[in-house]
C-alpha cells in the first residue's frame, strides 16, 4: 500500500508540473479561450511580488477572457489578496504584467479603475445612511452625471434585488443584503470586470444561494467575474474557470470541468457507492476482496469504494457483483468535486 501511495504522489508531483521538469509552478491545466467571446480581459503574466524576504507571488501566470467568471482559490497566505490588490490597482507588483482590458494595471492605473469595479473582503457601509443615499454618494464619487443617478441606482438595485430596500438605513440590513448593497455599488459604474474578494464570507446559507445566483446574473450580462472563494462546492456552480494559488505559485488554472477531469483521469482512483438488498457487512467484505480495490468505508446502508481503474473496469466489477448475489440495488461513480482537487494538489502551505 505504501508503495501504491508513493506512486500516487509521484503522479500528483508530475500532473501539477504539466510534464516539464522545468517548469515545477507551472498550471496543471492550460486551457486558451473559454468560448464566451475569447476576449482577453484579464492577463498575468509571471507576476511577482516580494516584501522584504517574503515572496508573496512567485511569478504567476494566467488569462481571464470576456464572459468567463473565474473562481481564484487558495489556502489563507496563498497570495489570492496580494493578486487581487494588484489587480485593482491598490498594490504594485515587484515583476512581470498584468493588464485589464489591455490596460496595464501599472502604466495607466486610472484607465485601470474605470473598467473594473472592485470589492474588497472588508468594506465599509455608513450607519445613519439610507441605502439610496449611500448608493448616491459614490455615484458621485464615481462622478457619474446627476441626471442619470436615480436610473442608475434603481437599476444596480433591481439587479441586486434591493429594491424594497431602497429606503431602508444601510444599519437595518442584514449582513446578506449588506454584501448586495456593496455589489451594487461596484456595479454603478458599469464596470466591464468585477473583482469580488471573498463576497460570500460569514453568509448564512440562503444568502450565500442569493449571492450565486445575482453572480450568474452578472455572467449572463456579459461581465467578467473574477471572485476568490473559499466556499469550493459553491464555486463550482457560480464559474466556468479555476485556478489554484499555494505559497505563491499558480498550481492549477483552466475549466471546472477539465481539472475535475483530468485529476481523475491521473489518478485513476474513483469513488464508487454501493447499495445491496443484502447485510451491509456481507457486501462491504465481498467489495473490500475484489483486487481493484483500495479501501472500503461504510456508511449508513451503503458501502464506499476507492477503485482503481477505468470505465471498463467498473463495468466488470458491477458484473462480479450481481453473479455473486449480492442484489444490488445502487450502484454509482461519485462526482469528483473541487474540494477533491483542491485537497489533492495542495500542501497547506503558505507564501
């Protein structure tokens, strides 16, 4: 078993390098265009940034197009915020490119900041303040004509669906529509980017639903995404792209669907739920002899197998089952999800 692990590892070590020695934070998945207009609106290219003797990012690399919503994931200290706040112009990086629409984020910060709009992981809302009037004043921040404020407002509203709050003291909300309101202020200037750092932080479950679906909303517009998370399943749902930042290294990037896929197929190993008519106990050690077989857990009425193998291979297996009488009655391949990526191609380690 011991060797079959370091096997595995070994697999891992060379999928996430892609294949070249050479290139050891290389993403393990490289996809070009993500078929939603194949624009180009965000591009890193072997971003750095150092304080000190700390190496923040370590020269990261990866292209958002028009229409994608990009889902930026990583441990805490992984070096999302730093890239972030390079992103929104608050940081300059230390090497390398980053561009937003074609406008770089260094040589024309304000070209920058009129195309993206930008919520941090902290913001601020002001007690006292009614939602239309907090709205209004970074309409005017933004210095947006004074004729077209109220369209604007009631438009970023119904977008957010805040509406019926639209009277309501900023106080009053709750931390859900506190996060709404704050999407809607970063809608105002109709940015053609959004960077949402962390958005779904300390929501409750019905607000965290309500986020995802304003963020396939936005998507649907056409808007370009760009959202860290640590919420994995949820990210999965609301993006179409990933990518995987460690101590400062790109690990992954490309489509949901490739890095569920091609992690599977690297590995080999399936999670297969088994469901029999007969005792749980009779089936568990009947799935735990047959040789492709890693591990087996229980749970409830239903065994869980790793398997090693291919579709062929499965197939096989049902087929062994059923001739020993075992009465299956469900028998399926788990999903690999990104918490399963994510888990299997990162260390815990930070910058």
């Amino acid at each position: 078993m011991k060797a079959e692990e370091n096997s595995l590892d070994k697999d891992i070590s060379e999928f996430i390098q892609n294949g070249n020695p050479q290139e050891a934070a290389a993403p393990l998945i490289r996809t070009g265009s993500s078929g939603n207009g194949g624009i180009p609106m965000i591009e890193v290219k072997d971003l750095k940034k150092a304080y000190k003797n700390l190496d923040a990012l370590k020269g990261i690399t990866f292209t958002v197009n028009e229409g994608d919503s990009f889902g930026f994931i990583g441990p805490n200290g992984a070096g999302k915020t730093t890239t972030i706040r390079i992103l929104a112009t608050l940081l300059e990086p230390s090497g390398g490119s980053a561009h937003i629409n074609g406008i770089s984020v260094v040589d024309d910060p304000e070209g920058v900041r009129s195309v993206i709009g930008f919520m941090p992981d902290y913001f601020g809302v002001y007690d006292g303040m009614k939602v239309w009037e907090f709205l209004d004043f970074f309409a005017s921040s933004y210095r947006l004509p004074t004729k077209n404020r109220n369209g604007l407002i009631s438009d970023v509203l119904e977008i957010t669906d805040l509406t019926v709050k639209k009277d309501a003291f900023i106080e009053a909300l709750s931390k859900g529509m506190k996060q709404r309101l704050c999407v809607a202020k970063t809608l105002l200037n109709d940015p053609k980017v959004l960077i949402l750092d962390e958005p779904a932080s300390g929501l409750d479950p019905r607000a965290r639903i309500e986020l995802k679906e304003l963020m396939k909303e936005l998507t649907r517009m056409k808007k370009t995404v760009f959202i860290s998370s640590h919420i994995l399943p949820e990210l999965s749902d609301m993006c179409n792209k990933i990518g995987i930042i460690e101590a400062g290294n790109l690990l992954a990037f490309g489509e949901v669907d490739d890095f569920t896929s091609r992690v599977h197929d690297t590995l080999s190993i399936r999670t297969l739920r088994i469901k029999s008519l007969e005792e749980r106990e009779k089936v568990a050690e009947a799935v735990k002899s047959y040789k492709n077989v890693k591990s087996v857990k229980e749970e409830n009425q239903t065994v869980i197998a790793d398997f090693h193998g291919e579709l062929e291979d499965i197939q096989v297996f049902l087929e062994w089952l059923v001739n020993n009488k075992l009465k299956i009655v469900e028998f399926h391949e788990e999903r690999t999800d990104l918490e399963d990526v994510f888990m299997k191609i990162t260390k815990g380690e930070v910058s």
